[in-house]
C-alpha cells in the first residue's frame, strides 16, 4: 500500500508541536528540515516511529526528517499545512535583533555549515548538467576523434564553464533567497567580482584603490565564501535600514545605500578575506592530497559516511570540489569518497543475505537496492539499516577507507561536484576511471566481507 504523504506530514507537524510551532521549513534531496520555536512541544521518539521516517537528526536547532526519495511530496505537504504560518513567523523572527532562542540552541559551526549547504544544495543541478556537458565533450573528441576546435565541441565547452564563471552570482542568487534579502540587488553587489570592467581594472599589474583604501586582486570565478557573507551582510543591513529610514523612501534609499555601502565593502574586505579563508580551508584537503593521494583518499572515503551525518559534505563539496573544477576542470580530491557509497549498499546487501529474521531481511534487501538506483539518496540503507545495528556502517567506514586509499592512488577525478552514482558515471570518466572502479569493488567486498563477520544483533527492533 502506497504512503500517504499528506497523512505522514499531518504526522510530522502534529510530533512537533502542531503547525503554530514550526519557524521554519526547507528541504533536501532526503530531508525535510524544520527548525522549531519550542523545542519542549517535540515528540522526538515517536517522531523517529512513523512508517516513513528513517531517522530523525538533531543539528544545530534544525531536526532533520530523513525520508529519502519521498521528502519532496512531503514537503509540498507540510509547506500547505503550516507554510504560510512558518513564512510569518520567519519574517517577524528575522527582524527580532533579539532572537536569542536561536543563538543558545545552534553552535556557530553548526549554522556555518547548514547555512553554506542550504546555499550550495539548489545548486546541484546545475553543476551536474554542466559536469555531464563537459563529459560529453570529452568523449566526442576522444571516443568519436571530433575536433577540439570543432564549434560545437567548444560550444559544449563553454556551456559547461559558465557555471563556474559567474559561480558568484548563482551562489548570491540562492544566498539571497536563503536570507530574504533583495534578489536584485544582490546579483547586482555579486556580479561585481566577475564584471570584465571591474576585473580589467587590474591590467597589467595596475593598483587599484578606494577612497584611498588598497583593492587586492583576487580572483573570484569559483569563489563561494565572498558572496555568502555580503548578502548575509546585505540581508542584516537592508533590515537596520528599514527600521530608520521612512516608509515612503524606502524603495530608493535602501537598495540605494545598501549597494553604496556593501559593493566598495565587498571587493575591499569580504572578498579577499572570503576568498582566502575558503583557500586555507580547501587547503586542508588539497595539501594532504599533495602529501600522499592514499592517505587522503583513505581519511576522505573512511569518515565521509560521517560527514554526511552531520550534513558538513555539501559545504565541503561547494568549497573544495567547486574550486578544483573550476580551475582544473575536475576535482581528484573530494571524489575519493566514492566507494564509499557503494559500501553502504555492500553493507546493507550482507545483513539482508545473512539475516534469520524475516522482516530484517526483507527490509535490509529492499532498502540496498533503493538506494543503489536511488543514485546518489543513500540514506535509505544507510540510516534504515547500517546506522541502526551499528557493526555494518563500521564495516563501510573500513572498506570506504580502503576504496578511497585505492581511488586516490588511480587519481581518479570527476567534472561535476556531485556524489558518485549509477547515473553520474559520465562526470567520473576519464584519467583513473578503472582505479576508481577496482576501488568500489575492493571497499565493497571488503564492507561485505566485515559485515557478514560481524554480524548483527537482530533483537534490535
């Protein structure tokens, strides 16, 4: 019998205190996340109960409602039961200077790293079509011997590029609609940093200044940091405006001095200081990955499954991944997490096959499969089975280890900043595509191997 989406929403709002205590509703590709006013109203174990649910994660203020392939009819669901209510809430919420029930409950790493992946998650679609855009053509002139300078090939070259060209005003389009800022203006105060009139003002090594204050030249073409944190600073500056500036001049002098004050500020200070601390921490991985490729594919592939835990591998993908494509048309580090993936299913397949009881065996088998032609929405047999008895998702962290260890030894790379999955093959073809392959193979056997091992304790219900 089919879910009832609409009655599994009614369910979820009802658990966490009915729709006048939800602030605020967004989603993933398998979570519906909800940040709540009263924490106290929360049934959180019969919330985790719900046929439908897989698992029920509590980071930084935000419960995140596992669901997996379903969570977007869910969510058209809850937003008709309590959107409009959540929507007024934010707003007067948002404009409270003293909301001090949001700062105790959420750390400032954990609003980081939901804030940089709630930014960068609409945006992988994108970077997925332009990842397979560029596969395409490279196998037309490698497999088919097209011309590189073939118009069409370049063609396909510069559509695939685009999104890291003007990769500031996309992430300042979903930054603006994150903070609820003015979308206008704010494409306006991010397509600064890749205006040819501005970036041509450092030819040939020219200094550039304003009013006397040094402007660095920095490139800004793969950048994320730098406009995050000047629409972040436009959405609290336009919000001070409006509180002192006269209802009747607001439509001209906000945007007005929103921009005077926040553009010169950006490429002055925001932009250098955002673009060198997304540097220093993408150095993080990329230094490790210089130092020894194994060693960074086996630290990648062993806590990646972790990191997804935590929800810390979007913002990781949008600040290390992006950079490298964009700058090397491929990204050999990050994509060391692969086999992992595959080893959640590996996992999952050998707690299904070796089970005695019925029911665990059933729904072991049902939920590997799901999730491997689910693509890339692992957290089916990963939170329904491999999280649940423990010992399984031990066995993926040590055969991700292994996997990545062997794929960072083929510097295997990928095109697009998206998980490794039966449908983005294309985007992983290339230099160390077999290495890649011999990794997931090797991780998952070795997953498979430890899992049966194991074992699991099936009176966990």
């Amino acid at each position: 019998m089919a879910l009832n989406k609409s009655a599994l929403a009614q369910e979820i709002i009802r658990l966490l205190g009915s729709s006048d205590n939800i602030k605020d509703v967004a989603h993933c590709m398998t979570r519906l996340r909800i940040v709540v006013k009263n924490e106290s109203l929360v049934q959180l174990e019969e919330l985790q109960k719900l046929n439908g649910v897989m698992k029920v994660i509590l980071i930084g203020g935000q419960y995140q409602i596992v669901l997996g392939g379903i969570v977007d009819d869910v969510f058209d669901e809850t937003v008709k039961l309590c959107g409009n209510v959540a929507h007024i809430n934010e707003e007067v919420i948002d404009e409270n200077l003293d909301a001090k029930s949001d700062t105790t409950h959420r750390s400032w790493l954990g609003k980081l790293v939901e804030t940089i992946s709630g930014i960068v998650t609409p945006i992988i679609p994108a970077m997925l079509a332009c990842g397979f855009i560029k596969t395409l053509a490279v196998l037309c002139t490698v497999v088919f011997k097209v011309p590189e300078d073939n118009s069409t090939i370049q063609i396909f070259n510069v559509i695939s590029d685009t999104l890291y060209a003007f990769f500031p005003i996309i992430i300042g389009w979903s930054a603006a609609k994150k903070f609820r800022t003015n979308m206008a203006v704010s494409l306006v105060i991010v397509g600064l940093l890749v205006n040819p009139a501005f970036t041509s003002l450092f030819a040939n090594g020219a200094k550039v200044s304003f009013l006397g204050i040094p402007v660095t030249d920095v490139y800004y073409g793969s950048s994320v940091l730098p406009a995050i944190l000047s629409i972040y600073l436009l959405s609290k500056l336009e919000l001070g405006l409006r509180r002192v500036i006269p209802s009747a001049l607001r439509s001209i002098f906000v945007p007005f001095l929103s921009t005077l004050i926040i553009a010169p500020l950006l490429i002055v200070a925001i932009g250098p200081i955002g673009v060198w601390g997304g540097n220093l921490f993408a150095s993080i991985f990329t230094k490790l990955y210089e130092f020894s490729p194994i060693v960074a594919g086996a630290l990648i592939g062993g806590t990646w499954q972790i990191l997804i835990i935590f929800g810390m591998h979007i913002a990781i993908l949008g600040l290390v991944s992006v950079p490298n494509i964009a700058r090397y048309g491929r990204d050999t580090v990050i994509m060391t997490h692969a086999p992992s993936l595959i080893c959640q299913v590996a996992a999952g397949l050998a707690v299904g096959l070796k089970a005695k009881n019925p029911e665990i065996k059933k729904n072991a088998l049902t939920l590997s499969l799901t999730s491997f032609f689910a693509g890339s929405v692992i957290e089916p047999v990963m939170y329904g089975v491999n999280l649940k008895y423990k010992k399984p998702f031990i066995a993926v962290c040590i055969g991700g280890a292994v996997g990545g260890a062997i794929t960072g030894a083929s510097l295997a790379g990928t095109t697009a900043a998206v998980a490794f999955s039966l449908y983005t093959i294309p985007a992983y073809l290339g230099a160390g595509f077999t290495g890649l392959l011999i990794g997931c193979g090797v991780g998952a056997l070795i997953t498979f191997i430890l899992t049966w091992l194991m074992g699991i304790d099936e009176s966990i219900a």
